[in-house]
C-alpha cells in the first residue's frame, strides 16, 4: 500500500475543508486509488493547535519546514496572494515537490513562471480549484474536452456578484444594500473589491483561456468592468425587455485573435446562465466536436472547494503511485506549443446594447437621440420610456441591435454632450447570439 504524505501550508477556510475531506474519505480514497493519503504537516502562523481530529498532524508557523521536508510528497499552498505564496511555490518546486494551489490571482498573473519552474523540475502543479469553487471545470476542459478545438468560453465565475445581482433583481433592492448584507453572511469579503469590480472573474477567464486555447493569457489582456454602477433600475428595464443581468466572464476564438472581457452583462431569461442564482457558478463551452456543455455548482465554500483541492492531491498521489507524473500537461498543451495571445480589441466588438439616456422631456429630444444612433450606424430594435414630467429628467431606454463598440462610445459622447442629457448614459452589453 502507497502512502502519499501532503504538507499543508494555511490552514483557513479551505486549508480545513481540504483535511477534514482528506480524513472523512481516507477509506474511500483508499478503494477507489490503493493509496493512503496523509495529512502529515500544517503551517500557519495564526494557530496555536488544530482540531482534535488532527492530532497525529504536525503544525508549525514555519512553511519552509514543509518545503523542505523530504517525506513530503505533495505542498499544498492555501494562503492566497501574491506573496509569498509565490515564493513558497517556488521553492517548494525547486525541492522537487508537487504542488497544489488554489491561488487564482497568482496564476494568472504569474502562472507562466510557476508552470515552466514545475516542468523544469518534472513535478506537477494542480490547480483545480481555482476557478469554480467545486466544479471539476479544469478537469473537464483539460480532459473531458481535450478532442476539441474551444469556440467560445461564457460564464458566471464569482457567486459574491451573483448572489448581489440575484437579490437585486429578485427583491429590487440597491446595491450598498445587498452588499451589506452579503458581507453580513459571508458571501463577501470586508474588502470586495475583487468580487464586485470582476478582478476575481477576470483571474479565472485568464487561466480557462490558456487551458482552451494554448496561448499564455495574462490578467493584463482581460478589460474588466464590475457591477457597482448597476441601479434597480436597470434591472427592472432589464425585466422588461426579458434579460437579467449577469456578471458574465466572455471569450470567443476567433482563431487569429480571441476575445477577452468581463462585465455585467444582459442574458436572455431564457438562456441557461439566466437561471443560475444566489452564489452559484455556471460555466459554459462550446467545442466544434461536443457542441455546447455547462457546468453548474457551488463557486465556493470550505467543503466545495476542499473536495476540488483534494481531487488535485489524489490524481498527482496517482500518478506518483503509477510512475506517470504529468501524463497529462498542466494546461492540456505541451509547453512547446503555448503561444502568444492576440487579444480583440474592445473598440471591435459587435454585440447589441441597452442604453439608459437622462434626458428632459421636450419636444425634439428623443428625435435628436436617435438621430445621433442613426449617424454612428446604431439600429434601434425597441424603446421604453419611464415618467413624463417636463420639469423633471425623465429615463428613455433603448435596446438596439448589434453594433461597434467604437461607435457606441461615439454616439454616448455625442448624447451626453447635449444639454438637455443630465446625467451620464449608461450601457449595458447583451449576450451575443450564437
């Protein structure tokens, strides 16, 4: 019988969802693998002890102890950030450990170093949990969908900013609301920026678009835009046309160049991710063999998660246990043909739009605003009108048909320079029909 000893450095939320799966499925993992997995070292600087069930567990506040420990097999870094988790993966490659991590932000940002140090060295670096909490949405693409070449990648990859647009648009409540009161059961962080301003959505696209697509995509490639500018109103428009917005990470292959870009986005109530609520992911493909597949589940959370780093620690203990280390590339392509990204630019995209215009209510007005769509080459597909008062500014709602971003921007510039405009326009994005 193999024994596969894991060092684990941090011991939070996931750190603890990750041992407490590795002990309630010690005698399942060793049917299913003829492998015993060993919860052997934790670091963290915060504890004092650890639970009682982990008693035969070594703690230390020192992670080097872990690296460099020679009975350890696997590192697992849960810590987060970029450093020194960067540093702790470094060495404990260059030590000649696997590594698994659920670290995001740092692949995507640096994941290029981290990947090429690991097959330097011939070890291996799963990262599982990463995107999608506890959906095996790596695995699948990696393995279940290695026969096909990815179209296009949609999803809604942050439950913090889906369970605020869900509330929002169930309860019609404002967003500082909402947000609140995610922070108050622990949907959101005390700093949310990452989740509401769709940095965190924009780390995940980085590293699925790598993995679809063999090209090394950076945070940096990514335009981001959050949710903190959407209104009740808005969604309530939204209603209305039939669309709910969504917080929606968006790439598509065009071959020669591929899209990247998150923002709120409006989804037809009829399409799948429309029906993905509360703090939920949903992440779909479109492969030219399978067609088109979704993945649904919990985005995060101690167990969900956990079972997602866990199931990185068991396939490397197998393929230590089988002498198959890296069977399978790190990100499904051989590191000889990763290539560079060519990244559309936004000025090119083409998709239909919402538009809110704050306008006053006299005669002329709404002829002059579609008369300034109509020069930048804009179709109006329907419109909405909400108050009628001449002393007050009064919502004018437009959907149109597709058009340039670059002559969107144009005709917004051209609306809010009008005197009668009192507030700036806003513009949503719609899903693209495919």
């Amino acid at each position: 019988m193999k024994e596969i000893r894991v060092g684990l450095i941090g011991f939070g939320t996931v750190g603890k969802g990750l041992a407490y799966a590795l002990l309630a499925q010690k005698e399942r993992l060793l049917q299913k693998t003829g492998t015993t997995f060993i919860l052997s070292a934790v670091a963290d600087i915060a504890l004092q002890s650890l639970p009682a069930e982990f008693s035969s567990t070594r703690l230390t506040n020192d992670a080097n102890e872990i690296i460099t420990d020679p009975e350890i097999d696997i590192v697992v870094e849960l810590i987060g950030g970029m450093e020194p988790a960067r540093t702790f993966i470094l060495k404990a490659i260059e030590n000649g450990k696997h590594v698994v991590t659920a670290n995001k932000a740092l692949l995507s940002v640096h994941g290029r170093e981290i990947f090429r140090a690991a097959a330097q060295k011939n070890v291996e670096v799963g990262f599982e949990a990463s995107v999608g909490g506890g959906i095996p949405v790596i695995k699948a693409l990696k393995e279940g969908l290695v026969a096909n070449r990815i179209n296009f990648i949609k999803g809604i990859m942050n439950g913090t900013a889906n369970y605020i647009l869900t509330q929002m648009t169930d309860h019609g409540t404002p967003f500082q609301e909402v947000l609140m009161e995610a922070q108050r059961l622990g949907y959101a962080e005390a700093d949310p920026t990452y989740d509401i301003e769709g940095i965190d959505t924009a780390h995940k696209l980085a590293i699925l678009m790598t993995i679809a697509y063999g090209l090394h995509v950076n945070l940096s490639d990514i335009t981001v835009e959050g949710i903190s500018s959407i209104e009740p109103i808005d969604i309530r428009f939204a209603k209305k046309f039939g669309y709910r917005i969504k917080l929606l990470a968006i790439s598509r292959n065009h071959g020669d160049h591929v899209e990247a870009r998150v923002h709120p986005t409006m989804v037809p109530e009829g399409h799948m991710l429309a029906t993905v609520n509360g703090a939920f992911n949903g992440i779909s493909f479109q492969g030219d063999t399978v067609g088109d597949v979704m993945l649904y589940g919990p985005g995060a959370g101690m167990m969900p998660t956990g079972s997602a780093v866990a199931a990185d620690v068991v396939d490397i203990g197998r393929n230590i246990a089988y002498g198959c280390i890296n069977r399978v590339p790190a990100l499904s392509y051989l590191p000889e043909h990763i290539g560079e990204p060519t990244i559309t630019p936004m000025q090119k995209l083409v998709c239909p739009y919402y538009f809110r215009v704050t306008a006053l209510d006299r005669p002329g007005v709404l002829s002059i605003i579609t008369g300034i769509f109509g020069k930048h080459g804009i179709s109006i597909q329907s419109m909405m009108q909400d108050g009628r008062d001449s002393e007050e500014p009064v919502f004018i709602v437009f959907r149109t048909h597709r058009a340039t971003e670059d002559e969107v921007e144009k005709a917004i510039a051209d609306i809010d320079a009008l005197d009668v405009c009192t507030a700036p326009t806003v513009k949503i994005r719609l899903l693209n029909p495919e």
